[in-house]
C-alpha cells in the first residue's frame, strides 16, 4: 500500500510541476517577474536566489507553485478602496490582459503538450501488451436475471470473433474493451466472424452509471489453457503444470475459463479434473477450502503477447498527440456524460482516489517487470495531464479557463478590473470548487472504505 500511495503522489507531482512550469516560462517570457518556484510544498528545505526569482525545494510531494510579483496587490486594493488594482512595474495586473491570457494557458497547455510528447516516446520505444483473444461469451449465457443486453440486440452469439468495429481492426480482446469502454450510447458497426464467415452486426453500448463507461453485456474467451501454476498452490500440489489443457471438471466440459468461474461459484468440495498434456488425457482431483477469504487454483491462464508496430519518430508524434487528441475529446464526453445520470457518488474520482489509481496501476506494472511498471506509469501520467488541461480550461472562476474569461472581458470593456468585481468572481469561483472539493473527497473516502 505504500508503495501504491508513493507511486500516486509521484504521477500527480509530475503533472502538477509540468502545468507549474508552463506558468513560469510564460511569465518570464511576458516580463512579469516571478518571484518564487517552488518544487514541492511546505516550508523550504532548500533555496537559492538566481535573479529575481527565489527557487526551492519542499518535503510535501504534491507538484509545485510559481508565486508571481503582485498577487496581493488585489487584497490590498480592496482592502484600500481602490477603484483599480494598482500598476507596478513586473507584477501580474500590471501586464497587458493578453499577456496574462498567455500565461493562464501556458498552464494547461503544458499538460497537453507534455502529454503528446510521452506517448510519442511510448510509441516510438515500442512496448508488448498481454491480451487474450477477439473471441466473446455473452454475459446473458451465464447471468440468472432475464436482463437483455446490447449484445443481445445486436444479435452476438457466444463464441463469435469481433475482427473490427467501425472499420478499425481488433486483433485482441483489450483493443475491443476500449472502444466498448468510451462509446457508452453510441451506435458501432461490428464485423464478427462466425463459423468461418463474415457477417456485419450493429452494437450501441449502453452507459454504466458507475463509472461512465460502455458496457455491451459481453465477456472475453479464454481458453483453460494453464499459463502458469502458483508454487505451493492446489493446482501445484495436484501435478497440474503450464501447458496443461483443462478438458472436464466433476464431468461438466470446459470450454472456456468461464465455465470454471462458474463451477467454482457452487463451491464444491472436491474437484474431478480431466486435462490435457501432449496430446494424452490425465486426471487429479482436489479438495477445495472456501472457508478460505480468497480460495484460489492457483493458475493462471495462456496469454498472447501483442506489440505494437514500428512507428518512425514523425509517425510517434503522430500517433502520440493524435491519442492525447481523442484522450481530450473522451473527456469533454465525460463532462456531458456527468449529466446523463450517473452515480456521481462512484463516476466522480478526487485526488484521494486519483492517486490511488495511478500508484495502483504503476504498482501492478512494476510488479510484472521494471519496463512494465514505467510503462503503466507514464501511460497514467499523460492522462491525468490531459484531464488536468481540460478541467482547468473549463470557464470557472479561481481556474485558468475562468481566468481567461475574466481577462478577455476586460479586453471588451476597455477598462482595468475593478478589484471587487474581481474578489467577488474569485469567491464564487472558490466556493465551486470547495463544493467540487467535498463531493470528491467524499466520493474517494466512501470508495476506499469500500476497498
């Protein structure tokens, strides 16, 4: 759990440090003077003066901040009576209102470009993903509740191969889980191989309101091929090893891994089991213990390895910002998807939990491999830095993008800000996000207590 934890406040460091640098090579550029960077938060353990700029470095692990020159002078204007903020030579207010356009966006747009610029190294690099098969089991085969899902409709059958969907090709099971993923509502041309023929079905996912996510009622086929045997496990014990095929178990033929997901819900005692190993049949049995908290076989099954192909550097830029762009569209999906009904309670993440998640998805990187673990790693981090662009350009007061607006009126009304127009506006803006603030952290205790 540490680990995870330390893992997850190391990506939304990056992200948030990244969005900070943006902030301060605009201001340089613009001539506002930036009077402290700060690498980390909280009371500074390290820091040197260079110029007109105090950098440091803090023991909080949380990203960064770039305080810039005249940030008070809003409160002190107010507190004055002042009809205008006060023009100083190198502080914020005092630039043009274009000037702090550039440098609100140079925030978000650091993300964005930071983003593009990791995949396009993930690319480039190349990488091996681990994924089963195109072939499907309908979920209606094997739930008890009569519910009729969008597979159903669409007129999938078990054991049926989905080769392409909307003419883009799924040579594995997870390339199919993606597009199923973010396509909740949304129509989708299936090309399907049955019994050696190819037919063309239309699917439309419909919404899982706890997460957000497409769902079509469909589950991937393994095939009960033992990919590996846990040491010291039942399985082990049993003289069951990698490469055995499962064929029966207590007489029920297995098909898929399925079937044995579904034996093993009625908790028998004892398991029959017939297996295949170089083309001879074998059996052993095993006596199973489900007063256990987590009774496993202790195998798991043969995967296929997929690599991605072999993009030149021009083609990795291409591909890399060209998935940051969709990354950015499924986000402002997801915005509008907030008001289609969802459980707000389980579709919206915080901090907490989006910490959480990213440690958790670098952990279980790491844990299959050092390449593995920064993989997942960086994956995670280019899509927290994509939905931070995204949600901080949204036009709300005390984020950049309410910034911008604030900025660009004063470019129509031809006129400086009055500083309690301004206060005002920030209030409000700041009074949003407290609210965001509880919804989430709420939302992330109630999800973590449920872990």
């Amino acid at each position: 759990m540490f680990f995870t934890i330390l893992l997850g406040l190391l990506a939304l460091s990056v992200v948030v440090l990244v969005h900070e640098l943006g902030h301060f090579a605009a201001a340089r550029l613009s001539g506002i003077e930036v009077e402290a960077f700060s690498i980390g938060w909280g009371k500074a353990i390290f820091k040197k003066k260079i110029g007109n700029t105090e950098y440091r470095i803090a023991p909080l692990p949380l990203g960064g901040y770039c305080k810039m020159k005249g940030e008070h002078a809003l409160i002190e204007a107010i507190e004055a009576k002042e009809k205008s903020i006060p023009m100083e030579e190198g502080a914020f207010y005092s630039a043009s209102p274009l000037k702090r356009i550039a440098v609100a966006l140079a925030g978000p747009a650091a993300n964005f470009f930071f983003a593009g610029l990791v995949l396009t190294v993930i690319f480039f690099v190349g990488y091996e993903e681990p994924s089963f098969q195109n072939k499907i089991i309908l979920a209606s085969s094997f739930d008890n509740t009569g519910k009729v899902w969008p597979a159903d409709l669409a007129g999938l059958q078990t054991g049926d191969k989905i080769i392409a969907i909307n003419g883009v090709e799924t040579e594995n099971y997870n390339q199919i889980a993606e597009i199923l993923g973010v396509s909740a509502r949304k129509s989708l041309e299936l090309l399907v191989l049955r019994e050696g023929r190819q037919i063309i079905l239309h699917l439309t996912p419909e919404l899982n309101r706890d997460t957000g996510a497409g769902m079509a009622g469909i589950y991937q086929w393994i095939d009960p091929v033992i990919g590996s045997v846990k040491e010291n496990s039942k399985a082990s014990e049993a003289g069951l090893q990698e490469g055995d095929i499962i064929r029966t178990i207590n007489n029920t033929a297995i098909r898929h891994s399925l079937d044995i997901s579904m034996i093993m819900a009625s908790e028998p005692k004892l398991l029959e089991i017939d297996y295949e190993r170089e083309g001879s049949l074998r059996h052993c049995s095993i006596e199973t213990d489900f007063s256990l908290e987590d009774f496993r076989l202790g195998i798991t099954y043969r995967y296929d390895i997929y690599r991605t192909p072999d993009y030149n550097i021009i083609q990795a830029f291409g591909r890399g910002f060209g998935d940051a762009v969709e990354t950015l569209v499924l986000s402002a999906r997801g915005l509008k998807l907030l008001f289609s009904g969802l459980n707000l309670n389980k579709a919206v993440s915080g901090p907490i939990r989006i910490t959480y998640f990213a440690g958790e998805v670098a952990a279980n990187g790491f844990a299959q491999g050092l390449g593995k673990g920064f993989l997942s790693f960086f994956q995670f981090v280019s899509f927290i830095s994509i939905a931070l662009f995204f949600m901080n350009l949204l036009p709300i007061p005390a984020l950049d993008g309410g910034q911008i607006v604030l900025f660009i009126y004063e470019i129509i009304k031809k006129s400086p800000l009055s500083p309690n127009s301004v206060y005002r506006y920030q209030m409000i803006g700041t009074f949003l996000i407290l609210l965001l603030v509880l919804l989430t952290t709420t939302s992330d205790i109630l999800f973590l207590a449920g872990k």
